[in-house]
C-alpha cells in the first residue's frame, strides 16, 4: 500500500533508459471525486484486467486519506493519491500524470462506466499487441463477445502535437464544445517529445495520451501510433493548430452513416482566420476557395480536419512515416492510396474548421520550397492522375502560371536594365495571362473582401508561382543528387534487422517506382506498399488542401 500526497507524487520513480525499452507501458490515472463506492465498484470490477496488462494504476482522490485507507488496504497494487477535496477534475489529473511514468496514459473517472470498458478492451489486448503491433483491439487475443458488444466510441478522434502552445489549448477547447454526444467520440492525443508544458495541457482533455520521448518523429508517424491506440469506427485527424466548429464532429458523421460508399471526408477551413494580417487571411481565402470550387470527389485528403472509416486507413497502409519526416505532403500522399483503393473522398463545407497558424512572407517561402514543392518533386510526382479532369486543367494552369511569372520576370528585369519597350510589354503580357488563368480565384476573392482585396492579392499569387518554381528547380536538384528522403541511417539499419523497440522503427515502405508498372489487385489485405506512388501534379496544390472540391 502506498499513500502519496500531491508533491511526493509528482516525483516519478527512476525509469529503464529509452534505449533499453522494447515495449510501452500503460498508466491508468483513475480520478475520484465523490463517493467512494462508485470508485470501489471500478476497482473491483477491472483491477485484475488492468493487473493482467501490468498497467501502473494511479489513483487520485480529491479528499482526505482516510478515505482511502479500506481501498489501500484491499488494493495493494496501486498509487493512492490523496488531494484537498476543492481540486477540480483538470487538477486530478495533472497529479496523476505528474506521478505517471508510462509512455501510455489512460485518464478514467471513476462514474464513468463506458470509459472503464474502453480501457479494459486495451488492456485485455495489450500483451498480444506487444507483440504483433498494428492496432490494439485488432490484435490475435481480441475481446470475447461479451466485451465485444460493449458500446465503443464512433469517432476516435487523433491529435498530433509537438510544443503545441496556446493554440493547442484553444484547438482543444473548440474540440471540447463539439454537439456530437461525448460518449460517441474519445480524443487520442500523441505528444511527439515536446519541450513545453503541452502533456499537462492535454491531460485535462485527453482520453488517452502517447508520449513519444524520442524525437520528434512528425506528424505522420504520431498519427499512426495514435490510431494503433483507437477503437472507433471511423478515426479523425486534427491538427493541434485548428479549431473545428461545434457541429463539425457531427455532420462528419453524419456524411458517413448515410453514405456508406464513401470511404473519408474531409473538412473546409474558415475564411476568416484566427490570426491577424493580410498573408493570413489571404491564404485561408485561398483554401476556402479551392474547397469550393467543385462538388466532385477530391483527389486527396486533409489531416487538418479530415475523418476516413478506420478500415479503409487500415487498408491503406496509413501514413507514410518513411518518407515524410515533418508536416508535409503526408495527407496527399495517403488521399492517393484511399484512392487507388476505389474508396471516395469527398470534402464537406459543413465539416468547418479555423487554422491558427499566423503566416508571414519568411514562413510561407519557406513552406512552399520545402515542404510543398522539394517532396513533391522528390517523392510525390511519380504518375499523373488522368481520372479527374477539372483537376488535371488546374494543374496545367498552375504550371503555366509558374512558366509565364518566372518570363514576366525575367522580361521586366532586362526591360528595366537595358530600357526596352517591347521587353516591358512582353511582362505586361504575361501577368495578364495569368490575371485571366486567376480571373475565377479574384472574383471569389471580390464577393468575399472586396476588389480592394483581390486587388491587393495578385502581387502574393505572382510571388507564389515564383516561389514555386524555385521549389520545383531545386526539389528536381536533390532528387538527382540524394534521391528519395529516408528517416535516417540509424532508423534504415534498424529496419533492416527488424530491431524491435519503442518507439518503434518507421516503417519502410516499397519504392513506388519499382511497383508503378504492376499493381496488384485491390484487396483489403493490401498496404501502403502495395501501390505505386501517384502524382499530385492535376491537383495545382499550394498547401495541404488546397485542390479539395465540396460537395454542395
């Protein structure tokens, strides 16, 4: 038996060093606020489950110790924790985690039944998962049927985050004030090794919180550990920068029960973003407009705030962790393959969401080169898509627009150097050209903001295409010089071995190029490494979702 107070408690024992660790542990914080009976009857009903996974249970008590003693007594296995019985359900579980020391956390309160059913199916497959991988609840010693009809979450809700800041707190406090009834979704929550305080932050929201300690690792990789920790039926992926509207959750839902041939849905950003400045809002004004531009399926898919039926991400292999090492063209790569699967994707303006990224001209340069253009070019443009018409003239289009800014370009230069008319005429020329390509975008942009706004966003579109093709020139470079990217020496010869620790490896997937000309039948047994890899290139993509087409 061991009684703790809240200072003692926050000095976790000393751990095995993470180089040594071959399998994650869980810790169960199990808060407690008012009777003591109802904790008894938790206790009682799944202490052995959790035991039987060697899960660290914690339990925190807002009252006195001596209403814990009999518990203490009947229950030696466990960390009592008592508080000052004013602590409010956030504080309990800042405490529990404090004294935690597991890669895993499970955060239960003691009257919430359906929950204590949640992570008695993780434990129960715990041992297993260990050593097969892949998700839990799927793993070789599954539930009996019994346990199986036990009411599981819909929606799993993932949400990466590394340093998350006040923009995490405000995503989950938006995520928090969702209409869909809270025991049809959980939140997953994957802490990628931050620095700051943002595990306590998620503790007061999370279901369940993975923390990788190494890393960080990127948003793809913490994607697929957080889903291997699911049990809903469809799994949604949100950005620890974006707030999703009240009904956002719901309507997703919604477009999924009465649409069973669509396999993801994906959500439209806000015109008006939460940050300040012209570049913010123009670059929100850009997504909503591609998002509206068509109602057919889309060719891609959104992590921002996308929600795809969990077999089908199974089936698609999920996220390519290899390849994309930071935020970058992950969510379009993995649009392709639910593509390849004939599954429809589809986005849905009722799925709202506001990105809180404040932009500036330095970061958005910076993200067009090399976390747009460079991976395409080394990694994402292997096979034009010719099934989609409205999006391969876009492409075209942009790729016209890049070709006819870098000639304005070099026209007005020599124009303004060497004095010459027909030189500065030749660069009028071209920005015409490419104000009657855009004519579409800055009419949308007028009906929105005003002509004093569209107006004002034709020196950023040109500064775009320029910096595109800058992107484009330099990503061709390094892939004839370095070839694809990789996770890594370390992680390759890793892989290679087929070392098994935690985190575990990135795993590495076939090279698309060597596959593209034979690919195998579409079965649900297939993975990311079973299709070849297909271009992004009739998208005309500029940010994450930028080619997305609603359906009205």
């Amino acid at each position: 038996m061991s009684l703790w107070s809240p200072e003692a408690a926050s000095k976790r024992p000393p751990t095995m060093p993470n180089e040594t660790r071959h399998q994650p542990g869980i810790s169960i914080v199990l808060t407690s606020s008012g009777e003591t009976a109802h904790l008894r009857r938790c206790l009682e009903s799944f202490s052995a489950c959790w035991s039987a996974a060697h899960a660290e249970v914690i339990v925190v008590r807002a009252g006195t110790c001596i209403d814990l003693a009999l518990l203490a007594q009947q229950f030696t296995n466990i960390v009592w924790i008592a508080t000052e019985s004013r602590a409010s359900q956030s504080d309990l579980r800042r405490i529990g985690l404090e004294r935690g020391n597991r890669d895993i956390v499970l955060f239960l309160d003691d009257r919430d039944s359906e929950r204590h059913q949640w992570a008695a199916a993780i434990c129960r497959n715990w041992l297993a998962w260990t050593n097969t991988g892949g998700r839990v609840m799927n793993a070789p010693t599954c539930c009996g049927e019994s346990e199986q009809a036990a009411p599981f979450p819909y929606v799993s809700v993932v949400m990466p985050v590394h340093d998350g800041g006040p923009r995490f707190l405000l995503a989950l406090q938006a995520l928090a004030l969702s209409d869909l009834p809270r025991q049809s979704w959980e939140l997953v929550i994957v802490d990628d090794a931050s620095n700051d305080e943002t595990a306590i932050v998620a503790a007061q929201y999370a279901d369940k919180l993975l923390r990788l300690r190494q890393g960080p690792r990127g948003p793809g990789y913490a994607r697929n550990r957080g889903f291997e920790l699911t049990l809903g039926e469809c799994v949604a992926f949100v950005n620890a920068d974006v707030m999703v509207a009240t009904d956002t959750l719901r309507n997703a839902v919604t477009v999924l029960t009465e649409h069973p041939d669509i396999g993801a849905v994906f959500g439209s950003c806000d015109a008006a973003p939460m940050m300040p400045g012209f570049l913010s809002e123009y670059r929100s004004l850009v997504q909503r407009y591609y998002h509206h531009k068509n109602a057919d399926d889309s060719l891609t898919f959104s992590s921002a705030c996308g929600v795809v039926r969990s077999s089908v991400f199974e089936n698609a292999g999920g996220y390519d962790e290899w390849h994309f090492s930071r935020r970058q063209l992950e969510d379009l790569e993995l649009g392709q393959r639910i593509r390849a699967l004939g599954e429809r994707i589809v986005p849905h303006s009722g799925v709202r969401a506001t990105h809180l990224r404040q932009w500036t001209l330095r970061r958005m340069i910076a993200t067009e080169i090399f976390d747009r253009a460079v991976p395409w070019m080394r990694l994402v443009k292997r096979q034009l898509t010719k099934d989609h018409v409205g999006a391969h003239r876009a492409g075209t289009a942009k790729k016209v627009n890049i070709v006819l800014c870098w000639f304005a370009a070099i026209c007005a230069a020599f124009a303004w150097s060497r004095h010459s008319l027909p030189l500065s005429i030749a660069a009028v020329a071209c920005v015409a050209v490419v104000l009657v390509n855009n004519a579409a975008q800055l009419a949308f942009f007028a009906r929105r903001r005003g002509i004093g706004f569209a107006a004002a966003s034709v020196p950023l579109d040109m500064i775009y295409y320029l910096i595109a093709g800058v992107g484009v020139l330099f990503g061709w470079i390094v892939r004839q010089a370095v070839g694809d990217p990789t996770p890594g020496a370390v992680a390759e010869a890793f892989a290679e071995m087929g070392t098994k620790r935690w985190p575990p490896v990135p795993v590495k997937r076939v090279a698309r190029s060597a596959i593209a000309s034979e690919r195998p039948p579409v079965t649900p047994q297939l993975g990311l490494s079973d299709f070849p890899l297909i271009s992004q290139d009739s998208l005309g993509k500029g940010s994450h979702d930028d080619s997305s087409q609603p359906i009205q």
